[in-house]
C-alpha cells in the first residue's frame, strides 16, 4: 500500500521512534561478512548467491540514545545481482523491512537507493516513508565542499551533475556565487553553469571537483590536475586509477556523530566494513533518523527529484541532533588547513 502521509503509528515518546535502514553487499567477500552475526554458513562458505527470500538478514542495531533506534537489515546482493534484476532487489528490500519490524521511516543505502526507480517502487509497496539518502548525501557533501572553497576558491567541476544530488549541489553552489561547470548539457538546464561535453573536459585544469555520481568510475585519474581536492560520494569512486601524489581525494558524505550515538560490536562492526570507519557515518545513514524522529510526512529524498529546501531543511536537523559534516580523508578527519595553497 502505498504510504499516506499519515503516520498510523503512536508515537508517545520520541525514543519510541525506530528507523530501517537497508544495504546491500558490496562484494562477494563482504556478503560472506554480512552473514557471520546471524551464523549464516551458506553466505560465508560462498554457496549461497544473497539473492533468495531466505538469504535477508539483520546486520546491527544502532542507537541515537534517548532519542531514536535503528536497525541495519541485509540484502546480501552483490551490486551485479542488484542491477540486473531490479524487481527481484525491492521484492528482498520488502522483506528486510519486515524483518526490521515497526519502524517509522526506511531508508536505503548504497545502490539500494538507486534501484527500483531511486526508491519509488519500494515506498509503493510500505505503509511508512521510505528515502533515498539523496538530502542528506547532497548536505554533507555541500557542507565539506564550501570548507574546501574557503582555501581553493575558484570554478568546482561536478561530475555526476545530472543526478539528484549533483543538480541540488549545482544549485546551491550557483546561489553562492561559485562559478559551476557540469559534466553534460542537460545538467546545464536552468543553471548559470559552464555545461561540458562530459567529464574529462569539466574537470579540466580545475582545482575542485565533486564527484556526484550514484555508481562512479567516470574519470580517469590522468585528467585530474596535480593539486586538486576531489570531494567524492560516489560509489564505487570517482577516479579510475590513481591521480597524482598531490591530488587530495576526501569523503564527500563524512559526518561527526554525537557521544550518544551507540552502536555495540556488530554495530562497530558494520561501521568498518561499510567503509566509514569507527569515528564517523555516512550522512545517508542518519536520513532516515531525522525523518523518524521529525514524524515527517513526505521523505526528504526519494525518486529523481531533490528539493535544495529539503536538502536545508535536513541539515537543520540533523544539526540540532547532533551531527555535522566532516572533512575526512577515509577513515581520518582532514584538517582543512592542508587545503593552503602553497
């Protein structure tokens, strides 16, 4: 049933409020990984695919103490099996919703958020809202990209600017008087940008660039200049190759977590594996959060369309519960004084 905007739930008091959030594995290895806590053999022994009813699975329970619980639940897919049979992925995404039990508000990791219409198909078969992690991706990646411009001020080159979150960043970058250049016409639409005849050419002797792109691997590593900052949030990343010594590749969706954020041992776990490291999240984690404590109606991000007021109005909140976009480098935070120009 698709959702409402009515919440059919009471909520008394705001640590009643429970999020889902749904990944997926990111390689053969690591969907062996995901099923150790819940001692499924036929994904760490490798005979099982992740791609049966069967194979759904819970991952880790998080905790914003106080204030909301979540629950990480598996679709052990390899991004292959997710993409090439995209209604058999949201039949498993439905299913590790169910497994998650009452939550107020789902929200999709990774190329979960890309499948099945960018979400729309799965908020059509759940009667609670379900968001794409586009918002909060867009914020953070704002946010971490106006820290790199206060030391490299100059043109940012967007690549994946015809997504969702590069449109939103594009605008929003637009409206602060930053000269943009995209990396296709169509990206150019309705923007005062420099529109490019694709990635090579946006990045071209440019300083900063934002990778924005929902898969990457767009832009050989050759046609970024010595020197520059790429501020990246795609999966798998930007570059193809390895840039030159001096080009900084840091964590475009990096965020500081607050000291009630709990997360247990497979919860440290999960932090590791899924790339963020035990110091630090993935804004698209904290989207669905916000939206389950807010009892928001309408999600933030779902489908092609990204409001830049959506991607405000998320950064307010998150804010005020705690968390704040990061500079890292991988795992490590990145003081933005490496950004001097010599």
């Amino acid at each position: 049933m698709p959702y409402s905007g009515q919440s059919d739930v009471a909520i008394t008091t705001i640590a009643d409020r429970r999020f889902c959030f749904v990944v997926h594995a990111l390689s053969r290895l690591h969907r062996g990984v995901m099923g150790v806590p819940t001692a499924r053999f036929g994904l760490i022994g490798q005979w099982r695919d992740g791609t049966s009813s069967e194979d759904v699975l819970p991952v880790c329970s998080l905790d914003l103490v106080g204030v909301c619980e979540g629950q990480v639940v598996g679709v052990p897919m390899t991004p292959h099996d997710l993409l090439s049979d995209q209604q058999r992925a949201v039949d498993r995404m439905v299913e590790a919703v169910a497994l998650a039990g009452d939550v107020h508000a789902v929200g999709l990791g990774s190329l979960c958020a890309v499948v099945g219409g960018r979400g729309e198909e799965l908020a059509g078969r759940l009667s609670v809202p379900v968001t794409n992690g586009g918002a909060a991706t867009a914020w953070a990646l704002l946010e971490n990209v106006r820290q790199v411009l206060h030391y490299r001020p100059g043109p940012v080159a967007i690549v994946g600017a015809r997504s969702p979150v590069g449109q939103a960043v594009a605008a929003c970058l637009v409206s602060d008087g930053v000269a943009v250049r995209v990396d296709h016409k169509r990206a150019a639409r309705g923007l005062d940008v420099q529109a490019c005849d694709g990635p090579v050419e946006a990045v071209q002797g440019c300083q900063v660039i934002v990778g924005a792109g929902p898969t990457g691997g767009t832009v050989p590593a050759a046609a970024i200049a010595p020197g520059a900052v790429v501020v990246d949030v795609a999966i798998p990343g930007t570059l193809v190759g390895r840039p030159d010594s001096t080009v900084q590749v840091l964590a475009g969706e990096a965020l500081d977590y607050p000291p009630h954020w709990r997360k247990g041992f497979w919860g440290w776990l999960y932090h590791v594996l899924s790339g963020y490291g035990p110091s630090q999240v993935f804004a698209c984690l904290i989207e669905p959060l916000v939206l389950a404590v807010e009892g928001r109606a309408d999600p933030y991000s779902i489908g092609r369309h990204l409001d830049p007021k959506d991607v405000d109005a998320f950064g307010v909140s998150a804010r005020q519960l705690g968390f704040s976009p990061r500079l890292a480098r991988g795992w490590r935070a990145f003081s933005p004084d490496r950004l001097h120009l010599e």
